[in-house]
C-alpha cells in the first residue's frame, strides 16, 4: 500500500469510527429511554422512535465523509496529499464523537419529555437539533479540507 | 398584521335565561370567558355576588368520561374493521345530533353492559389466576395419595414439606433409623430448588423424627381448607379453569357483539364532555339570587354575531374595545396560504397583542430554507403528492392538517431548488444511464452544482442568510418605529444595514468592483461611528455609553451568518448519502438481471435518506426562524384565545345552513 493512502484510510477511519461510535451510544441511551417511555403508554413509540432515530445523524455525516475519504485515497500517492486527507477527517471526527453522545443525553431528556406530556415531540426534536450545529459546522469545515485537497 | 383584533364584552341578565344562554354560547363557540377569582376575592363585588361550583356535577361527569373513554378503548380492540391511519372525526349535523341524543338512555345502558362486562373479565382474570397459582401449589405432590386433610391416625403421624434439593434423602433416613425404625420417609417429587417429601411415623417416633427433619431444614407444608387427594384436588382445579375460560371467552363475544354500538357511544362520550366543559364553566359566572354576569374575550368580527345572541337573551350587555397596552387573547389569522405555517411560530410562542404575528414574514423563507438544505426533484415530488393526497382526503383537520400542508409547500420548495441544483434522487440518472445504458444522460442543473462548486454555494448561503437577517431587523426596526424609538431603530438597525454590507465590502476588497475596499472603509467607519454616537444623545446616564456595548454585537452577527451555514452542510449531506447509496447500487448491478438488485437498493436507501435529511431539514429550517429571525425582535408571551365551545373527540358537529 501507498503511504498516502494508508493515511487517507486511518482518516476515514478517524471520520466514521468516532462519530458511528458516539451515534451508537447515543441511540442506545435514547432506546433504553423510549423503552421506559413505552411501557408506560405504548402509544408514544411513534414519536420516541423519531427522537431515537435523531440520534443517528452525527454518524452519518461522518459516513458520508468516510465514504468521500476512502474513495480519495484511492488515487493518492504521497504523503502530504495523505496527511492532508487524514486532517480533514479530524474536525468531524472528534466534534461528531462529543456532539452524538451529548446530544445523546438531550434526546433522553426530551423522550422523559414526551413520556411526561404528549404533543412535545417537536419541541423536544429541536433541542437535540440544536447541538448538532456543531456536528454541522464540523462536516463543513472537514468538507472544506477535503475538497482543497 | 395577522392577530385578532379582540373585543371586551360583559352581560348581565336574568337567571331564566343562564342555561340556554351558555347552551348557545357554546355553540356559537367565539368567546372566551374570564375567571371571575379575582372579583369574587374583592370585598365591594363579594358583598352582593356569589360564584357558583358545581364541582361534584365535573367530577361525576369526569368519572364517567373516564368509563366511558376505557368502554371505547376496550371496544377498539374487539373492533375487526379496517382503522385509518390518521383518524378524524365523524361530522354529524346539528338536527342529527340533537335527534340522537334523545337515544341517551340507550347508549347509556349500552356503555354500562360494556362496563360490567369489562368487570366480570376482569373478575373472571382474576379467579383464573388464583386458580393457576393452585394448581402450582398442587402439581409436586400430583402422586402423594394420601387425602390432604389427613395428618395422622390414632397412633401415627402423618407430614408433608419441603427439603432443600441438596439434600440426600438416604443421609437422614440413616440419621433417624439410628434412634427408630417407626417411621417411613420418601420423595414425592423433586425440582431445581427442593425435594417434596412426606414422612409417615408412630406417634412414640414423634420427637426423634421431628429433631432429625428440622436438623435437615424440613419445612411442613399445610394445605388449609382443603380435602381429597391431590389428584383430585387438581382435577378439580382443571375443571373450574375449563369453566372460567368458557365464561370468558362468551364475555368477550358479548364485547365483540358490542363493537357495533361503537358509534353511538363515541357520541355518548361527545355528548358527555360537552357537558363537563359546560358545568365548568358555571365558575366563570357570578350570580345573585335572580341575576347572573359574565364577561370575556370575542373577536372584533364576531361582536355583532355575539350582541344579537344577547340580546335575545334579554341581557344588559358591553361590547368595547380593549384599552390601550391591555393584554388581550390571541388568535391568528392569515390568509390560506400562510395559515399553515402558523403552527411553526405556534410551535415557539404565540405573539403578545402588542407584537406582530411574524409569520407571513419568515413563511418564505422556512420552505425556501426547507427546499435549500432538501434540494432534490424526486424527494419533493413525494413530499408534495403525500402531501397533497393527504389533505384532499379531508379525512384530516386542526393541526394535523395545517402540519401536513405546510410539508406540501416544503416538498414544491424541495422540487424546485432539486431542479436548480440539478438533483434527482441524487445523480440516479446519470448513475443509472452508465449501468444499463451509454452512460451519456446526465441531469444538468440550472444554477450550478453544489458538491461541485462548495465555496460558491457558501458565498450563496452567507448571502441568503444576510437577507434573511436583515428583513428580521426589519420587522425589529418597525416595531421601534411605531412605539416611537427613532434613535433605537437608527442605532440598533438602519446604521446596521451600512455597517455589514461595508464589512463584507472592506474584507472582500476590489475583487468585488474597482474601489470596493474604499468604499467599505467609509460605510464601516461612518456606521461604526453612528452606532457609537446616536446612544449619546438619545440615551440617559450610563446608557449614553452604551453604543460602544452595542458595536460588540458584531460578533453575534458574525456567527449568525456562518449559522446559514447549515444550509450549505444540509444540502451536501442529503445529496452526497445519496450519491453514495446510488454508487452502491451501481455497483450491484451487472448484467440484464443486474436491475432489480438494483430497484431494491435504489428504493431502500432513498426511503432512508428521504426521511433522514427530511427530518434534519425541517428541523433546520425551524432553528434558523426561532433562533435567528425571531430572536431579533420577538418576544412570544401572548396567551392562546381559547373560545368556550364543544371540544368533541369523536363527532364534529355543523351547522345545517353552513
């Protein structure tokens, strides 16, 4: 294997290793939440489903970038290009790791929310929404390394 | 703008006419009523006026809203038809209705056979389980034959008990036999935690076996109350299970016999909550021995509507508008097409009466903002047909159908810009061109390509967010302008919309136009300056000073601009998952059969990112309103018109002539 490529890979692996595992996290917390939630009135596993699913997007947008990555490495041969690549990989992974499982515990709070009261779903989507702001801003700014490779 | 105009009313009139009154106010259904707390607190009006409660009349029509609601729960689920999706109600006229509550007392009896035999199931339920506990407690001494109620002779003993599984049997039949040989020790039955075991004895034998069962953690085991064999005891047992799941399964046919009155006792259970709502609203009226007063919210359009109903009644009434700075109820009204955005400001807060209603402002831009960070042909083409099906149905009303409608709008916006941004599911054209054809059908977009072309697509979303922006300040400047703040309009908005484009000017440089940079110094330090200097003739004391606070607010306009942002990131992570599921496909594909592996993917991915980056767009598209439009001048703090009328659940009642 080239050098470069081997970089390309590790940064790929860096992309979606870190946000995949925060999003696992966080739906797993928001899961064991909605169970709860469920038992009570099974009615609401609508809504507490779609507060779970939000949980999945951080891992997403670091799929789509290690699915960019991998795709680039490909081609890549020396190591700077690489270095490069494996960089940009950096912002998304470690800001989709902390904003999954942070936003993690607030998709909790918002499914103890609906558990609590009915027809709070959107608010309650919002809040979580909010912290993936960073999530967002970190594929940016991750994209935008890439892309100036 | 789009609030209400509300109009106070108070009416006093003759105690005859109370009950028909509040009967046909309820119908007519546009007014509020006031709580009456405060005056019935006040000595002068307490002096010459009671409230009325009827609490116990609420509670038992609660109890039996609460009966009746487990009735139709219950019914549900015996109820073999095919259920709707989304459920509406059933629209009845008034004739109808009134016609059918005369049946009252049918519906009654009917609610009331649900009810006792909901009762016997469960009672039946519960005889079953003890019964099954019986036979658990029975079944390890299935073979002891020995009548249960024996426990010994004339000159023997008879025990039954537990021993811990552990135990060997032999080691304490050779501890007894040391001491006597009047005895008979044996297993019945063992499980995973005990050995079942009866011990027959001479009564002489008595303590010599007691002290060696107790040294070995024998526990007696008493069967109270009951005679027979086991065998028979267990028989028994069966047969009255038989006999209970017999009676159970002929209650719940006469269930299943009762799903057809389902319809008649949702009305019941209509009709009962329009009573509750209406003894409920006796503590909003103060009365004397002969007379009763009520006062409240209508809208300004419906006064006429409500004076004439009270003038029927022959009530003294008031009709006037609020006063100047007073708090009124809110209701919104905007015109068709905007109406179902209003959930999204409803979402937040309503507006107080003294705000505006701003969502004929940011309706656009919430589906622009929608249709940018959704972008694609195929997934707004789905958006607007579900959408557009859903509503003409009818079967939909409320929010539900405001929600649904709006997402129709979002799914246009999403079509459009697909077109401008040239997507369609993705790139499946030209991904789907190259497996199965020459590979030369490409979608070209109108505009540009946003994957393609990511800073051209960041300038465009800066922009669009500083349009934004600056229509919300806009609105902020209206607002001070009507209440007579000139200077903290000039100093909060209008030097703002020099100072930022002056900004962008100043850092962009000539690269925009010749003497770009000059320019832009000017407008920064004139802008600058002004939002400095107005403060300190318009303000007071310290707050001459607080210009040089205000200039700060630049960083918080810096940030809100890189918060559009996410309209770019939204956009590129819908369309490049998309890109990526169709590549995925494309590689499945090989060959003539290579197509349906194909479809299969193809339709399976974009069902997942449809509702994935549906969601995050919707969710986006709402933070950008609350957080950056409506952060920049609202409030929110207006109380909802909550109008004294039937809240049916089941049944919507119209009038004939409408």
């Amino acid at each position: 294997m080239e050098i470069g490529m081997v970089f390309g890979l590790i940064g790929a692996v860096i992309a979606f290793g870190c946000s995949g595992a925060g999003s696992a996290v966080a739906m797993s917390w928001a899961g064991q939440a909605a169970a709860g939630v469920v038992k009570e009135d099974s009615r609401k596993f609508g809504q507490t489903l779609v507060l779970q699913a939000m949980g999945s997007t951080n891992g997403i947008y670091g799929l789509l970038l290690a699915f960019l990555v991998i795709q680039r490495s490909m081609t890549v041969t020396d190591a700077n290009t690489g270095l490069w690549l494996l960089f940009s990989c950096v912002p998304m992974g470690v800001v989709g790791l902390v904003a999954a499982m942070v936003q993690g515990k607030a998709l909790v709070s918002g499914i103890m929310l609906i558990g609590k009261k009915s027809g709070e779903l959107s608010k309650a989507l919002i809040y979580a929404a909010m912290i993936e702001t960073y999530a967002i801003f970190a594929l940016l700014i991750s994209f935008i390394m890439y892309s100036n490779v | 703008m789009a609030i209400v105009r509300m109009d106070k009313f108070m009416a006093i009139g003759i105690d005859a006419a109370r009950e028909p009154l509040m009967t046909q106010l309820m119908e007519l259904g546009v007014t509020e009523l006031n709580s009456q707390k405060d005056r019935l607190n006040d000595d002068e009006w307490s002096a010459i006026v009671t409230g009325e409660r009827r609490e116990s009349a609420v509670s038992k029509l609660e109890a039996r809203i609460n009966a009746v609601s487990g009735v139709l729960k219950t019914l549900d689920a015996f109820d073999t038809s095919k259920k709707p999706l989304f459920r509406s109600r059933r629209t009845i006229d008034e004739h109808t209705f009134s016609e059918q509550i005369e049946g009252l007392s049918a519906m009654e009896a009917d609610a009331d056979k649900v009810l006792s035999l909901m009762t016997s199931i469960k009672e039946l339920q519960n005889e079953t389980n003890k019964i099954e506990t019986a036979i658990i407690g029975f079944a390890p001494w299935a073979d002891y034959d020995i009548p249960l109620e024996t426990y010994g002779t004339e000159s023997s003993c008879v025990n039954i008990g537990m021993m811990p599984s552990e135990t060997d049997i032999g080691i304490v039949q050779s501890a007894i036999e040391e001491k006597t040989d009047m005895f008979e020790l044996a297993v019945v039955s063992e499980d995973a935690d005990s050995k079942y075991v009866y011990a027959v004895y001479h009564k002489e034998a008595a303590e010599a076996v007691g002290e060696a069962l107790r040294e070995y953690s024998f526990g007696e085991v008493v069967f109270k109350d009951i005679e027979g064999t086991t065998a028979d005891n267990i028989a028994r047992c069966e047969a009255e299970r038989a006999a209970l799941a017999d009676g159970m399964r002929q209650a719940e046919e006469s269930l299943a016999a009762m799903a057809e009155h389902k319809e008649s006792i949702e009305l019941y259970h209509d009709y009962l909550v329009i009573e509750r709502d209406r003894a409920q609203a006796a503590d909003r009226m103060l009365i004397t021995e002969r007379t009763f007063y009520l006062d409240g919210w209508v809208p300004a359009s419906a006064s006429e509507a409500l004076g004439a109903l009270l003038a029927r009644h022959g009530c003294y009434y008031e009709i006037t508008a609020p006063e100047k700075d007073e708090e009124t109820p809110i209701l919104l009204k905007n015109n068709e097409f905007i109406e179902p955005v209003e959930i999204v400001t409803s979402l937040y807060a309503l507006p107080s009466s003294k705000e505006i209603d701003p969502t004929p402002v940011f309706a656009l831009f919430y589906i622009c903002f929608f249709g940018i960070m959704f972008a694609d042909m195929g997934y707004g083409a789905i958006l607007a047909a579900v959408s557009f099906v859903l509503v003409r149905s009818g079967k939909m009303e409320g929010t539900a159908r405001k929600f649904i409608k709006q997402l129709g709008y979002c799914g246009v916006a999403t079509f459009i810009w697909g077109m401008v941004f040239g997507s369609f599911f993705g790139d499946l054209v030209s991904v789907a061109s190259a497996t199965f054809g020459d590979g030369t059908a490409v979608l070209d977009p109108l505009w540009f390509d946003p994957v393609e072309n990511t800073m051209y697509m960041m300038v465009f979303s800066c922009i669009v967010g500083l349009i934004h922006i600056f229509v919300a300040l806009g609105v902020k400047a209206h607002l001070l302008v009507r209440d007579g703040k000139v200077a903290e309009a000039i100093g909060g908005v209008f030097l703002w919309y020099a100072l930022i484009p002056g900004l962008v000017f100043l850092l962009a440089g000539d690269s925009l136009f010749a003497g770009a940079s000059t320019v832009g110094l000017w407008m920064t330090i004139l802008s600058a300056g002004g939002i400095i200097v107005v403060p300190m003739f318009a303000g007071k004391g310290a707050k001459r000073l607080s210009g040089f606070m205000n200039l700060y607010g630049i960083v918080g306009y810096l940030s809100d601009v890189l918060s559009y942002m996410r309209l770019l990131a939204l956009c590129l992570a819908g369309s490049v998952i998309a890109e990526v599921f169709n590549m995925l496909a494309g590689m499945s594909a090989s060959g003539i059969l290579g197509i349906i592996p194909f479809i299969l993917i193809v339709f399976a991915s974009h069902i997942f990112n449809f509702l994935m980056s549906g969601m995050g767009a919707f969710v986006h598209s709402i933070r950008l309103q609350y957080v950056e439009f409506m952060g920049k001048f609202y409030e929110g703090s207006g109380i909802a018109f909550e109008p004294f009328m039937r809240k049916t659940e089941y049944i919507r009642i119209v009038k004939e002539d409408v």
